[in-house]
C-alpha cells in the first residue's frame, strides 16, 4: 500500500472539487513541490514542514494523512493544518474492510468537509455524493493499482503511466478520476513521442549539415 496516498490524494480532490465553497490546488502543481522539496512520505510532513509547503502553494489549509494496513481492514488517519499559524485544527481517522473502499472514500470527504471552517449548503453535499458515486471503487487493489499509475505520470513516465492505467481503466470505464488521468497520460505520452521523433529528424538534419 505504499503507493496508495496518490491515489488517495486524486480521488479526493476529483470529489471535492464540486464544492464551490473549497478551491483546491491542483494535485499536478502539489506535486510539483513535493518533488522540489523532496517530500515523498507522509512521516515528512510534521507541521512545520506542512507549513512550508502549504505557503508555496499559497494554501490556506493543507491536509496530511496516514495509511496503516490492519489486513483485512484499512485505516487512514489525516490532519488539517493551518498554513498561517502552523496549528492542527483537526484530526480524523476512518477505517475499513480494504474490499470496501469506496465507504471509507465517503467518509473521509465528509469528515474533511466538517473539519473546515466553512458552510456547505444541502445542493453542494448532494454534489459531494453525486461524485464519489462517478468515482466509486470498491477495491483497495483497484487504489493501488491507480496509485502506481499516478506514480509514473508523476515521474512523466507517460508511457509507463498508460501501460499501468490502461487495463485499469478498461476494468473500470465508469470512475471518472481514472478515465480522465488514463486519457492525459495517453496525451501526455503520443506528445512525448512526436517531440522525440523530431528531435531525431532536427538531430539527423545537423548531421547533415556537418557533414
């Protein structure tokens, strides 16, 4: 379950991001100062590091999370950091049947939700629902599996990201998180491969040229 956080991360930006009272910050662009600051594990982020980070990206909250494997169940334990003071404005933890994902999923979003400062109305918790239910996935090996792809497009192994995403996506056509990373990546890749292909033609021609 190492893997697991990123797919973790997807799943609930893609669901939260419905809720016009939250504005979130791009899963792409966090993970860019992840990688910049070389912060690839949850036991990095203490609060001062969450502090740090959340003013890079120019957060005002960021969250921070846990997975422990209890076979058969899961639990996830996260933390709500607030960027200005560094203060943990609240904790919570859901745990589950890893075969029973997906409630877990619900759960943690709506304990996020309740953790913020904001109001939610009815219209917009409907659209939290409506969500998660284009983003069900019931298995956490179907997570893993997901992760592991968001790990190589992270990496911009784009070609490796379709490799692993591909027969994910053909198993689960429905969730609407993995559909659309799956497509990038198959963008992201044949983009990858025709400034490949010219670069060799530009590199042939200045052979040429030398010659």
């Amino acid at each position: 379950y190492d893997a697991l956080g990123r797919g973790i991360a997807a799943m609930l930006v893609s669901d939260l991001s419905n809720l016009p009272e939250i504005r979130l910050v791009e899963r792409e662009k966090l993970q860019a100062v992840l990688d910049e600051q070389q912060l690839q594990r949850s036991r990095a982020f203490d609060p001062a590091t969450a502090v740090r980070t959340g003013r890079l990206l120019g957060a005002e909250y960021l969250l921070t999370g846990q997975l422990t494997a209890m076979r058969p169940d899961v639990r996830i334990d996260t933390r709500v950091v607030r960027v200005e003071t560094g203060e943990i404005v609240r904790t919570a933890a859901v745990q589950g049947r890893e075969d029973r994902f997906f409630q877990l999923q619900q759960r943690l979003a709506r304990e996020l939700v309740d953790a913020l400062p904001v109001a939610v109305s009815p219209e917009a918790l409907e659209q939290l629902r409506a969500q998660q239910e284009r983003n069900r996935v019931e298995d956490a090996r179907t997570m893993v599996a997901f992760s592991q792809g968001l790990a190589r497009y992270d990496s911009r192994d784009y070609v490796g990201a379709v490799e692993t995403l591909g027969p994910l996506y053909l198993r689960n056509p429905e969730v609407t998180v993995l559909r659309l990373t799956y497509e990038e990546a198959k963008r992201r890749s044949a983009r990858a491969a025709g400034d490949a292909a010219r670069e060799k033609v530009r590199a042939g021609l200045r052979g040429l040229l030398r010659k």
